[in-house]
C-alpha cells in the first residue's frame, strides 16, 4: 500500500521518520510527502524547507510544497498511485476532489481528545486549561476541520512540567505507532476502515498563537503564568521586559504559595523581612523579590502567589538556569519587571 504524508512543523518531521523506518516492516510505502513551501529566515531571508520536507528530500523522497491544493496540485499528485494520504500538522482543509486521489481514503492525527480542542493549538490548550491528561486522537479525514470520525485514541499524562515541546514530541512518537496500526488494518482489511463518529455536543476550538498573546501579565497568578510558559515552550515563548525595557524571555518556571515562600527564605538574614504580609503587600506586580539558593529560582511577586523563575533568557544572550543568570544580574533583584 502507498501512502502520502501531509505534515511540516518539527512534531510531523518526528511521525514521518517513524513511518519512514517501519514502512519495510510493515509492509507499505512512502510514495511522497505534502508540506508547506518554504519560508524566508535568517538575517538573508534564505528560503527554508519545512522540517518535514527537508527529512523527505535528505531521505529522497517525492516533495510537493503547493502554495494552494488546486487543480495543478492534484495533478502532480495523481501519478504517485498513493491509496491513502496520513496527515499530522500540515495547517490545510482537503477538498472533495483532493480527498478522492485515495481510494483508502485519508487519516490524520490530532492530538486531543476529540471533539475538544479542534484546531492547530490543542496541546497549548489543554495545558492552558489546567487538564491532567491530553488525549492522542487518529481520525478520518473530513471536509470540515478535524470532524472526522475516531479510529484510535489514546493519551498521555500532562504533569507540572510538561512543556508543549515535550508533549508533541510524545504525541507524535506514540501517534506513529497508532497510524502504523490503521495502516495494518486498513491494508488487511482491503477498504476503508470505519470508526466513531464524534460527539457533536462538546465541540470546542482552538486559536492560533501570537507573540502577543504570550507576553506575561504578572497581575494574572503564579498559576496561570506558569501554565503559559509551560504551553508557549518553545514557541513563541513567553517573555516580558525589564526595567529598561530590554526582552526577557522565561523558559521554565512554576508557582510558589507566600507561605512557603517565607518559610523557605526565613533563614536567610538577607530575607527574612521581606515576605512579611505587610511589606509584601506594597510591591507592585512583577516585583522580582529574591533568588533562593535552595531551589534554585528567582521570586517574582504576581497577582497571586509568586512566580519561581528557573530558566530565562536575554535578548541575545544563551538560555541560562536561574543560578548562572544571577552571576551577571546586577541589580536585578528589587527591580520590577513588565
């Protein structure tokens, strides 16, 4: 059985290379890969592939980077003979006459628990939204977004630290393994596979990420702050500014309650005051309070609780741990950020 793949950001590049090495094994074939056209980065603006199309052309693969699925699309398809098309993150509705190019029809994998979180941002949601766990869904390929019907389901934990790099690392291996078995059962069963139809009742939709949308607010929560850095990890990466307005990018960080807080630093001379209720209480939002030498982390005052930096990074300058990052901050400690 030929398929082709549809896919482009770096969670696809990472599906693709597991169904590239088991197609042997399992008896099918990449007959060629679908992904966006490459885009101008860099300080020349160098045209760069996808990283799904730079695997496929470092692997010899057939690469299609069509600015639209139009008519001349399906036509440089066509010939490749492909049964079904297997999609992760390409970012286009197939059309009817797209979709009939594959008599095994199509799949795509999502990750979420389908219907919820429909949409190219689910796992940034689902760590937005507090859930404990993120499901890992293979679905029909449908006219509409993310509507097809469920053919596998499985999920994964998301705890305190789980970035969104890390979970759609994690989604894409352990969707690969789920694709392979659609692929094995539709190849012995010699048609379409059925599946579930979704339940039309919980539909919800996610939304595209912007710069903007991950500055911090540091009169929302330690809470909903740390829930952001974790979902905006590694892009487009939550950030703020100093005092000076320079950037400050936060990379990793996580909630301290004040009671902890002070019981953690009283046995600092240094600190020792400085938690107390009522001095607390007259620090403006994103006063940076004190680095804590036994967590390792930088006390940032928020709406509620406070903010335990532990990674962050200066306009260029490396990613550094919080320790390493107070070794050449003078000053940083008592200044307020925004």
């Amino acid at each position: 059985m030929k398929i082709l793949y549809a896919g482009s950001p770096e969670a696809a590049r990472i599906t693709l290379e597991l169904l590239y090495e088991n197609q042997n094994t399992t008896g099918f074939e990449i007959a060629g890969v679908l992904s966006n056209p490459p885009t101008a980065k860099g300080r020349h603006k160098t045209p760069t592939p996808t990283p799904v199309a730079a695997f496929a052309q470092e692997k010899g693969l057939p690469v299609f980077t069509p600015d639209h699925l139009d008519a001349l699309a399906r036509e440089q398809i066509a010939p490749l003979g492909a049964d079904m098309l297997v999609c992760f993150a390409y970012g286009h509705i197939f059309g009817p006459k797209f979709l009939e190019l594959f008599p095994m029809g199509g799949i795509n994998l999502h990750p979420s628990f389908l219907p919820k979180y429909r949409g190219c941002t689910p796992v940034q949601q689902a760590i937005l939204e507090g859930d404990e766990l993120l499901g890992i869904s293979i679905q029909t390929l449908s006219l509409k977004m993310d509507a097809g019907d469920i053919l596998k389901q499985d999920f994964v934990q998301i705890t305190e630290s789980a970035t969104a790099g890390y979970l759609l690392e994690y989604s894409a291996k352990a969707g690969a393994k789920m694709i392979l078995d659609v692929i094995k059962e539709s190849a012995a069963a010699g048609e379409r596979i059925k599946g579930k139809p979704q339940n039309k009742e919980n539909i919800t939709y996610t939304y595209t990420i912007t710069k903007d949308m991950a500055k911090i607010n540091w009169s929302e929560s330690a809470e909903v702050i740390s829930r952001k850095i974790r979902a905006y990890n590694p892009d487009p990466c939550c950030w703020c500014l100093e005092e000076n307005d320079s950037p400050l990018k936060i990379l990793e960080a996580g909630e301290v309650f004040l009671a902890d807080a002070q019981e953690i630093l009283a046995e600092d001379p240094a600190y020792n005051k400085l938690l107390a209720d009522e001095v607390y209480k007259g620090f403006p939002y994103g006063k940076v309070l004190a680095y804590n030498k036994k967590t390792g982390g930088i006390y940032v005052k928020t709406g509620y609780g406070i903010l335990n930096i532990t990674k962050l990074q200066r306009q260029g300058k490396n990613i550094m741990p919080a320790k390493d990052f107070m070794n050449g901050a003078k000053n940083f400690i008592g200044s307020v950020l925004k």
